[in-house]
C-alpha cells in the first residue's frame, strides 16, 4: 500500500509554488482521503471505475461494507 507522505512528496514535487512546506501537503492530503470515507459515513457509495461500488449495508449492521461488482468485470472474471 502507498502510504500518504508519498501523496506528501507528490503535492510538494508537482507545486512547489503553490505548496510550500509539508505541514500543507499532509493537509491537503487528509482532506482528498477523508472524502470517500465521509461518503461511507454518509450512506453513500463510492464508485470505484471498472472495478464497481463500495457502500456499507445497514440493514446488515452498521459496519457491513457492500461490493457491488461493475458488468463489465463480472464479465471479464467469467470468460
């Protein structure tokens, strides 16, 4: 897995003029990951291109997290 302060580096390399110090990057940083997870949190889904959807599924408990696979990967998996 890629840990954040490669995200870090990355916002620091690509805008150096914009972003200045890593206090910034890891903000930022913090911010775009925590996204998803509001989402999660909120009953949302988040759509995972060409792989599917993840949601949690009440109905089942609070925590139960939901894959719904897209077609098209279902589709490649049974060929």
């Amino acid at each position: 897995m890629i840990g954040k302060q490669t995200y870090h580096n990355a916002l620091l390399d690509a805008f150096p003029e914009i972003i200045r110090d890593a206090d910034l990057a890891e903000q930022i940083t913090n911010v775009v990951f925590s996204v998803p997870v509001r989402a999660l949190e909120n009953g949302d889904s988040a759509v995972l291109p060409g792989l599917g959807a993840i949601g949690i599924d009440r109905s089942r408990g609070a925590n139960c997290l939901s894959y719904n696979a897209e077609e098209s990967l279902i589709k490649c998996l049974l060929q």
